[in-house]
C-alpha cells in the first residue's frame, strides 16, 4: 500500500490491482496502475504496467500502456507504448510522445510516433 524510497519516490495511492507469477525462471507481474510523486514535485501515472524478470539476471523487461507526467513548474509529458529493457542492453521503445512542455525550454508542437532510445557504453 505504501513505498517510500528517501525523497525520490513515494506512492501516491495504493496499487489496487496487481498480479504475480513465476513461470520457469521467470517472475511476471502486472499493475493495473501506478500513482507516484518522484523528488516531491514530479507526479507520474502509469497504466497497464507488465514486468517480466528471468532469475538468472538475462532478462529484465517493462512495458507500459501509458505514462503521464506533470510537476510543480507545469512542466508535463505523455506517450504511450512504453517498453523499457534493462537487459541484455538498456533500451526504451516509445510508441507516441503526445505532449511534452519542459517550463521555458521546450514544447513539442507535434505528437513523435516510433521513437528509440538507448545507451552505448555512456552515450543515450
């Protein structure tokens, strides 16, 4: 009901929905939604959440429906389709960027379809 990690995340609700399995060498879970405040003033949602972890550490995956993010300088962000791997390479595929607004710095005028990221030895 409650995850507090010092002043970088904090639940905002409780998870209401969730299931586990493990299967194999595989840990699965799935969140109906997620409610957190990240470093006290960045609020996030997150819906549709699925995870998959194989025990032997080859294997670390998250995928998301949608994320929506807003904080206190009415900076904001939506996309949907997220996949993030943190295994075997970390990456993250993001099906639709809709809105970005960084407070006077950027605004995304148009929605980004089928956008990539990932690291190189330090390099996004």
């Amino acid at each position: 009901e409650t995850l507090h990690i010092a002043d970088t995340f904090n639940l905002s609700k409780p998870i209401k929905s969730s299931e586990f399995s493990y299967e194999g060498n595989t840990l699965r879970a799935h969140f109906d939604e997620l409610n957190a405040v990240l470093y006290k003033d960045k609020r996030v949602v997150v819906s549709d959440i699925n995870v998959s972890y194989k025990s032997d550490g080859t294997s670390c995956m998250l995928e998301a429906a949608s994320v929506e993010c807003d904080s206190d300088d009415k900076s904001r962000a939506s996309a949907t389709q997220i996949v993030i791997t943190t295994r075997p390479a970390m990456k993250m595929t993001i099906g639709c960027i809709e809105s970005l607004y960084i407070a006077d710095t950027v605004l995304l005028s148009n929605p980004i379809k089928s956008s990539e990221f990932s690291y190189q030895g330090n390099t996004l």
